[in-house]
C-alpha cells in the first residue's frame, strides 16, 4: 500500500513570496489533516477535511494561509505572504473512517525554509 | 491550558534497558483516544501504540507497552530493552471529540530519546 505523498520535499523562498504544497493521501483515506511543526516543537493542526469539507481550521492563519481538497483526494496548502515565522515542516496525514481508535498517517513532511 | 504534557525534554537510556517517557493529558471528555508517535531524525512519523480511554486493559505492541491511570491523567510509554535504532523524538497525542463532529487529535511538545551503547 502506497504511503501519504508530498511535494515538495523541500522549499526555500524568501519572505512575502507566496508558497503551495501537495499531498496525496491514501488511496480511501477519508480524513486529511494538514499540521505545521516548528523546530523542537511537536506538530500544531493547521485543518481537517473529511472527504472534501472543513471539519477544523480554528488554528489556520487565515489571512495567509488557505487550503482546499478538491474531490476529497488530493490537497494542498498555500501561504500568500510567507512570513520568517512560517519556516517549519508542513506534514500532511490521513486516516481511514471517523473511528476514534485509527492512527493517522504520515507523509514525509516538506521542510519551508523563510529568508 | 496545555492539553498534553510532556515534561522530560530529554531521557537518556543504557541499551537493553526499559525507559518510561511520561504524557500527561487534560480532558473533560469521557471517550478519547491517546497516542505514541515516534519521530527519528529522517522526520517521518510513526505510529508505535494507542489507548482508548475505555480500554480496559494497557494497550502493548512488541517493545512498547502503555502505562495507563485514567485517574491521573497519565498514560507513560514504556520501552523495554532499548535498542539503539529507538533514539528519537517521542510524541504523545491525543484524540477527542470536536463540536463540528469528528476528532481532533492534539501533540505534545515531544521527549527527545538518546539510546547509549
């Protein structure tokens, strides 16, 4: 079974650039998070979507951060202006079902460097 | 209010021997799920062992068994003989109900682990 894919891996921009990531969750995962993890830090969710809606963006920036999962598969996170705070690994996961007891899944993460 | 706690920003463990790396939660829930992720220097992360708060039991998985007191909140891994492949990062986690339906799941700040030959 094929992992959560993201892309990219890494991505270096300086700041007020703007910045997109991708994530192919897998294949039937129904619920796709997004969560930013700052150096040292443990991961922070940043949104939930089951199947295509929002279930949680209550810590979203939403003035520079957006997110959309088009037909409840792929999606992708865009920060429109980067700012040097946002430096960070954006994770992407997803889990199967809306059981309580499934473990998400993890891609590799993409590391966001800000200069 | 923090939601999980990890207190032990760093443990050091001899090889072979067990380590409690300590978690503890807030919650006025009565149905949440607590997690252990493992995160080596690679970055990914990997689910090790869950626990469901009516989980009768302590949850284990091979080397990894969950040390669970509902009472006070707590719920410790405990890894017995340490290998040194298990240094990393440690994150605990937690799962509980959201009012927009569905489960929101919350990290602890992690325990760094450093497996000693």
């Amino acid at each position: 079974e094929a992992g959560v894919a993201q892309s990219p891996r890494y991505k270096i921009i300086e700041k007020r650039q703007s910045v997109a990531f991708w994530c192919n969750p897998i294949s039937g995962h129904a619920t796709l998070y997004w969560y930013q993890q700052i150096l040292g830090q443990g991961p922070k969710l940043l949104i939930q979507f089951q199947n295509n809606g929002v279930v949680d963006d209550s810590q979203l920036p939403k003035d520079r951060f957006s997110a959309e999962r088009l037909k409840g598969v792929d999606s992708t996170l865009k920060i429109q202006p980067a700012k040097l705070e946002d430096s960070a690994v954006y994770l992407c996961a997803s889990r199967t079902g809306v059981a309580s007891r499934s473990e998400q899944y993890f891609g590799p993460g993409t590391r966001l460097t800000v200069t | 209010a923090q939601k999980i706690t990890q207190t032990q920003p760093g443990m050091f463990v001899q090889e072979k021997e067990a380590v409690t790396l300590d978690c503890t939660y807030d919650t006025s829930d009565q149905s949440y799920g607590l997690f252990w992720y493992k995160q080596p220097s690679s970055g990914e992360m990997i689910f090790l062992i869950y626990q469901g708060s009516y989980d009768e039991q302590n949850a284990t998985e091979g080397r990894y068994s969950l040390n669970f007191q509902k009472a006070r909140k707590s719920a410790n891994l405990v890894i017995s003989a340490s290998q040194l492949g298990d240094s990393a990062m440690y994150f605990c986690a937690m799962r509980e109900g959201i009012p927009t339906g569905g489960f929101k799941t919350i990290f602890g700040a992690g325990t760094r682990l450093f497996v000693k030959a």
